[in-house]
C-alpha cells in the first residue's frame, strides 16, 4: 500500500508512467467508466476547497465509484475534539482510499501512519500540495511536450505558496530549469528552498518587478496572495494586488510563453488575459481531473492494462 505525502514520493519514472496513463485515461474515457466500480473515496476537507474537492470527486466518478466525505471541519467530528488518527482508522472501515486536506502541516502524514487505506494530500497548511503539483507537471508535459529545459517564473505569494513550494522541489529533478522568482521582499521564497537550489547548482533570480523578465520566461506560474496565511489585515490588503497580469504585461511575453495559475484567482490575473491562447490556467483544472484519476487508479493497484 501506498500514500501520496509529498510530489518526491514517486520516482521521475514512476511520474512519467502516471502521465501516460493520465494521458490515455484523456483520450479514452470510456475505456476508465468502470474501472473503480464498487470502490469508495472519502474526501476528508478540513479547510474549505472548491477545486482540489470537486476534482477528486468528479475523478472518482469518472471511474465509476463513489465519494463520501465532509467539506469542512466543523462538520465533521473534528468539531467535537476527534484526533485525525481516530478520524482516519474510522474512515478506513468505509472506504478504499482517503484524500485529506488539513490547516496543519504533516496532517496527512500522521492519518497515512494510522491508515489502511491509502491517504492522499490534498494540501497540509504552508506545507505541500502534491497533487496540484502533478497537475501542474502533467499541464506543462502536455502543453510543452517536455518537463525541461525551460524558464520558469514563479509569481505573488512565493512565502506561503505551497504549490510553488511543491513544484520547484518537483521540477528541480528535471534538467535545465532556470527559475524566476518574482514577489515583494515580504512574500520572497523561503531561504530553504534558495539553499536547495545553491547546493544542487540550479540557476534562480529573484525580481521584483514582473515586467523586467515577461520575455524571458517560457512559462509564468501566477500565485494569488492568501489572506488566510496573514497574522493581520493590514499587510495583506498592503499586497494583495502587488502584482495584476494584464494584456500590456502579456505583449511583452513570448508568443509560446503559458501561463498557469493554481487558482482560485482574485485579482492577480485581468479577466482581459482569459481569451489569450497562452492561457492556461483553465486547461489546467481538466488536467487536475485527469491525473487524480491516474493516481487513484495507481494507488488502488488496478490494472489498467486489463480495461
């Protein structure tokens, strides 16, 4: 039995071997209608999710099996003073296989160590988001053709942001990324990751100012800035619109350039930049369906070769 804590918890082989089924299972749906036929996901939402949520649960139902779960804490019986592993070994009695979301970090990892069932993060505080980051590799892989080689700008909130945090550390096993790092000093990457990049010799800048380095980039991932990460108000209404992608910004990138967006979005990406084809980040949602389908299959141990 396997858990998905981390996106380094699965090999670059074993990652490629995901994409490709993630690609099939894009090409044939059909072939996958049945596949978790009789097979139950709980989805364990301690904090509230729109997108990562309804993802899994439509890829569960895609394959043909079914969801139970809660969409928040407080209805739940968390509310009432249950540990995460009491929570996980009961859960365990009702389905097959867990996708937990929780405020705090290594939640998951301590409900994986209580499970028998396989556990998926679905995002743990500031911490990781494994999934988002697949679905991230999975939108580059298919829209790029490859996962190196490349320039890669990373946007806004770049302290709290767990999906930059889980895609530099993925994409960093791929050769020839250079990234660029552009925020406030008061939302800059968190030195550990810096550090990383210094001791495995892997080019980064850190800017300020997006328009200084819109034509260098073949990809620009947009983060929004969380409130729900701020000790007060002030700082976050101070740099919630720091940076806006517009159309004039978007004149000064490369006709190939994508731009991707784990969303939900606010206020940093214009509705104006939605109908330009180097737009992603909506592709970028389908993708997340098609790869959750691909893990779950992956860790449930079906054989796909036999559909």
């Amino acid at each position: 039995m396997r858990h998905l804590m981390n996106p380094l918890d699965f090999t670059v082989e074993e990652l490629d071997q995901l994409f490709v089924l993630a690609s099939d299972i894009e090409k044939n749906r059909e072939k996958y209608a049945h596949a978790c036929d009789g097979k139950k996901l709980a989805t364990c939402f301690y904090e509230p999710s729109t997108r990562t949520r309804l993802s899994f649960e439509s890829a569960m139902l895609n394959l043909g099996g079914s969801v139970i779960g809660f969409s928040d804490a407080g209805s739940s019986s968390a509310s009432k003073g249950e540990s995460v592993s009491d929570t996980i070994r009961v859960i365990s009695c009702f389905a097959d296989i867990c996708a937990m979301r929780h405020p705090k970090e290594g939640a998951p990892m301590v409900a994986a160590s209580h499970s028998s069932i396989p556990v998926i993060n679905a995002g743990d505080g500031g911490h990781q988001h494994p999934t988002q980051t697949l679905t991230d590799l999975m939108t580059i892989r298919s829209l790029k053709g490859r996962l190196s080689d490349f320039t890669i700008g990373l946007c806004g909130d770049l302290k709290f942001g767990r999906t930059v945090h889980s895609l530099i550390n993925a994409l960093v096993r791929y050769s020839g990324i250079r990234f660029l790092f552009i925020s406030p000093e008061e939302l800059r990457i968190p030195d550990y990751i810096t550090d990383m990049l210094k001791e495995k010799n892997i080019p980064y800048e850190e800017k300020i100012r997006l328009e200084d380095v819109m034509g260098d980039l073949d990809l620009l991932y947009m983060t929004r800035v969380q409130k729900e990460r701020f000790f007060n108000e002030e700082d976050y209404v101070r740099l919630k619109d720091f940076y806006i992608l517009d159309e004039a910004k978007m004149k000064l990138a490369k006709p190939d350039m994508i731009v991707l967006h784990p969303l939900p979005r606010v206020n940093e990406i214009s509705v104006e930049v939605d109908d330009d084809p180097r737009a992603a980040y909506f592709r970028q949602v389908q993708y997340g369906v098609y790869v959750r389908m691909a893990l779950i299959l992956t860790l449930l141990g079906i054989d796909t070769a036999s559909l």
